[in-house]
C-alpha cells in the first residue's frame, strides 16, 4: 500500500518536472490571443496539482476540453506545440483527481 502511494508520487514529481520544462517561465509578450491567456491560465496551475481539490481539476480537464479546438485551428507548427503541451496539463489534472478519488474510497 505505501509502495503504491510513493510510486504514484514519483511519478507526479516526474510528470510535473517535465511539464514545467515545457511551459514557459515567462509568458508571452503577444497579447491578443484569447486562447493563449486561456492556456497559460490552465496550464500555470500544474505546479499547484496536488493541492487543489477535486472540484477545481475536474474544471480545469473541463477547460482543457473546451480549449483543444480552438488550438486545433492554429497553423501546423503552432497546434503541434500546443496541442501536446494541453494534452500534458490534461494529463496531469485527470491523473491527480482520478488518484485523488482513489484516495477517498
């Protein structure tokens, strides 16, 4: 039971230390972008995973959900990029509330 819960936590640090190798420290200088403030918003709380409640992850998988298409509508290097890094704080989120329901039982 302890092993499992450790290995589970090693592989949360692992996950959000190359998730915060991919988002970048400083955001972007271009503005306008209404996707791109919605993605630096979901995708700057990864760090804070596993303090935030089930009920805010369940919302942020929700906007995660809702921001894929807008994404999907970018030129090809720029949905590439981006697409994978949703898909990672995606990841992250589902995988901590589904850890999180775990838990609770």
């Amino acid at each position: 039971m302890r092993s499992v819960s450790i290995r589970r936590s090693l592989v949360l640090l692992a996950s959000l230390v190359l998730l915060a190798m991919t988002v970048p420290a400083v955001h972007s200088a271009e503005g306008g972008d209404g996707w791109r403030k919605e993605f630096d918003d979901i995708c700057g709380k990864t760090m804070a995973a596993q303090s935030l409640g089930t009920e805010e992850l369940g919302r942020l998988v929700d906007r995660c959900d809702k921001l894929k298409p807008q994404i999907e509508n970018l030129g090809e290097s720029e949905r590439k990029v981006y697409l994978r890094r949703l898909k990672m704080c995606r990841d992250l989120y589902r995988y901590v509330l589904d850890s999180k329901r775990e838990e609770a039982k």
